[in-house]
C-alpha cells in the first residue's frame, strides 16, 4: 500500500439516512458542526470539516441523506452532490444500523461504492444496543474485507475505526507542521455567508468557488448545516461557510426543530468567524431582519461586509438609484456604518472578485496592532482639541491608553476620574482610530478605566 500525505486524505461517510452518520461525523470531527435530528433526510448538503487523530490529519466529509426514499423536493440535487463527493474520496465508511441489520437500502449503496473500487469500512452503528451485538458478521455479506462495531452516540470503537481509516489510506506517519513563505499565507480567514433565506448565499458560494459546491434552489431553507469549504486565493487561504438563512425568530418557532437548530449553527458560524458577509437582497433592499443578523455578527466582534445581491437586476437604474440605495441602506444598518458596501452579482460574477479583496482587508484590520507609543501620541492629539466628556460633571483626562486585543481591536483607556465616557464621546474616539490607522470593517472596542494610585484624581 502506497503512503499518502495527511493532508490529502479524504474520508467520505455514506449510509442510508437516520443510520447515524452525522453523530459519527460530530464525534469524529470534534464538533457540532453536522444537524443530528429523527428526521431522515436532516442533512442536504455534503459537508467537510478537518479532523485529526493521533497527530494524522483528514478531511472528513459527511454525504447527507443522498441514498434512500425521499420525500425531499431536493433529493436529486443532494444525490448529485453526494456523488461529487465520493468523487473525491480516498476512504469511505460505510455506516450502516446493527439493530436493523442489511437492508435492501444497504445492498444499493454497497453496489454504488463497490463500482468505484475505492478502500470501504463497513461501520455497524448502535452496537451498545443488545439488539446490535452479535450481528456485525451479518454485513460480511457485501463483500468488503473490513467491518467493524461501532457506536457513535457514545464513542465506542471510534478509535479503532479511525486507525483502520488511516491505515487503508497509507497514512503511516503524523502530519508535518506546514511551513509557509510567511506569515500571510499562515493565516486562515474565516468567512460565513450570512443573511435571510434565498438572497443567493449558496450560489454566491458556488460563484467564489467556481463550482457547484453549494446546493441551490429557489425554495426557501435549502441550506440546513453550515457547510464550509476552503478557498485559495491570491497566497490567501478563505474558510467560506455557507449558513443556513436566519429567519425572524416567530417564523423559525413556527417551522420546526430543524430550522431552530440550523438557525443556532448559523449563530455558531458567526461567533468563530474573522468576517461575516451580510448578503442582502438589492431587489427586496436591507430590512429590520437584517439588521438583526448583523447584530449578530457586531456583538461577536467579527469583521463585516455588507454585499447587496443581485445587483445585475438593478445597475440599469443608473447613480441617482444607486446613491439612494445605499444611503437608504446605511440609514438600516446604521450601527453598522464602518462596514463597506458593495453591489455585486452571484449569478453573474460581477465585483466577486472585489468582495474577496475587501474581506481580505477587514480580515487584516480586525488583527491590526498599533503601537503604544504611536496610540499614545494619538490620543494626546485627539483629546486636546476635543476634550473628553463623562456622564458626570467631573472633568475627565486620558492620562494613557494601550492595546490589549485584537480580533477585534480592543483598547483600555485610563482616565483620571472616569470609569466611562459619554458614549457620544466614545463613538468619536472609535471613529477616529478607524480612520487613523484603518480598522476597516472591524467592531472596535473600548474599555475605560480608572487609573489607580494616588494622583489619579489631579
């Protein structure tokens, strides 16, 4: 058996839906990335995320519900994209359920992976269930060498399974630290796609990537999980998350489990990303919902970009419209005024481009740092030609100032009197670091505190 590096593996999960398949990918991947829910078919869209085990890293990718009966209007779109997927496979495991034992479903998938004469674990689930032990041999008769008893809900066999994976993929050593040109190409931006159902996100995705990665359709909801994929792009390396539409929450109440946990990924995705894009509808313009989502985002302290959607449909109406637009959006959005605007197309392409470079920026804002001494010269400047103001009647010095964070940026002001500023007064202050030193797109947080010790009131 060849050796293969690490990094290229790819190890694809198929079964028949509710076999457990996005349980195992969670326990795997060390996550809750993957929707786990009784209802067949949770999972649409195949999703990836890197995992590792005992120092080897892998892709892991989970196939969604792509075999069996559906009901689902986009069962074809999700077979195809399964498939795309064992396109792509170095391993695959093959989940199926030991308190069932074979099904007829188990013997079509069986013949699916067997026509690609790809390395198969055969993975019998649910085998800490008294009704499972015993009946592993049962699945001998698929034909392929390694089978295996597992439970995913609980752990148990995981660590034998993935040894197996790495051995059939000719993993024999741990991965080496990757060593790149510079601290540029190190860095791995991570960017979810946000905003309200069927704006274009999934497509949007697709558009970026060149391919059709993302499913889309023009049913609301298409996109359960957040589904994430890795971009390259001038030495820049993107994590792009496509997150399911986060709707009004009475509407999300209203429309079941699924939808309320998808909603709570999408949250999720936010929460770790350095930049959310807010896609909004340049048809439809931004709403209150909008607004919403990119709260959100504010409160999580990642970078934001506001992308106006399916401007190819509104160009046509000329610059009055377009300044209009945009001032009507800002007026919307208007928390989010440090954010850059900008109209593009995910059917056409147009300004796409522009969108990657501008996340680029906001992603190297948000980790900017600015000297202390420099800092210091700043804010000597600022407060003598606008002196501070204080909700109380005390006059208020900034006696220093320092840098304690980034991502986002975050400063402590140490004042003589004051343990905060009128917040008109902090507004100021946060806009002029932004336009001092360039925190483009990024929450900036101020932090205000009393220096102690004697003289601090003088």
């Amino acid at each position: 058996m060849s050796r293969r590096r690490a990094g290229a593996l790819t190890v694809v999960l198929v079964g028949r839906p509710n076999v457990g398949k996005s349980t195992l990918f969670n326990r795997i991947a060390g996550t809750r990335r993957a929707i786990v829910g009784p209802v067949a078919g949770t999972t649409r869209d195949v999703i990836s995320q890197p995992a590792e085990w005992q120092g080897r890293r892998f892709e892991l990718v989970d196939t969604g519900g792509m075999f069996g009966a559906s009901a689902d209007p986009l069962h074809d779109l999700v077979f195809e994209h399964g498939k795309r997927a064992l396109d792509r496979a170095n391993v695959v495991v093959f989940l199926v359920d030991g308190r069932e034992g074979p099904l007829p479903g188990d013997d079509e998938i069986a013949q699916e992976i067997r026509s690609r004469g790809l390395p198969v674990i055969v993975a019998v689930n649910k085998s800490d269930d008294r009704r499972a032990r015993g009946r592993a041999v049962e699945f001998y008769r698929f034909g392929f060498e390694a089978v295996m008893s597992v439970a995913a809900e609980p752990g148990e066999g995981i660590g034998d399974l993935l040894d197996e994976v790495l051995a059939k993929g000719g993993v024999t050593e741990a991965t080496p630290p990757e060593e790149p040109a510079d601290e540029a190409d190190r860095a791995e931006v991570g960017v979810a796609i946000v905003g309200r159902p069927n704006v274009g996100k999934s497509s949007l995705v697709n558009r970026l990537l060149r391919q059709q990665r993302m499913l889309v359709s023009d049913v609301p909801g298409t996109t359960r999980d957040a589904v994430d994929t890795v971009l390259r792009w001038r030495r820049r390396t993107f994590r792009i998350v496509d997150t399911a539409g986060i709707r009004r929450p009475g509407r999300v109440a209203s429309s079941g489990q699924i939808e309320s946990i998808s909603v709570l990924i999408a949250r999720r995705a936010i929460e770790v990303a350095d930049v959310a894009v807010l896609l909004i509808d340049a048809v439809e313009g931004a709403t209150d919902q909008d607004g919403a989502i990119a709260g959100e985002a504010e409160r999580a302290g990642c970078g934001v970009v506001i992308a106006a959607n399916k401007w190819d449909l509104m160009k046509e109406r000329g610059a009055d419209f377009s300044r209009g637009f945009d001032d009507e959006t800002r007026r919307q959005l208007k928390f989010l005024e440090y954010a850059p605007l900008l109209h593009i197309s995910a059917q056409s392409g147009e300004r796409t481009p522009k969108l990657l470079e501008t996340i680029d920026q906001v992603a190297e804002a948000r980790r900017r740092r600015v000297p202390t001494s420099e800092l210091n010269r700043f804010i000597e400047v600022v407060t003598a030609a606008h002196p501070p103001a204080s909700p109380g009647r005390r006059e208020v010095r900034i006696l220093y100032a320092a840098q304690t964070g980034v991502a986002p940026p975050t400063f402590v002001l140490f004042t003589n009197v004051a343990t905060e500023l009128h917040f008109s007064y902090q507004r100021f202050l946060v806009n002029r670091l932004r336009e001092s030193f360039g925190f483009l797109g990024t929450p900036i947080r101020l932090v205000v505190r009393r220096r102690a010790g004697r003289g601090a009131a003088s």
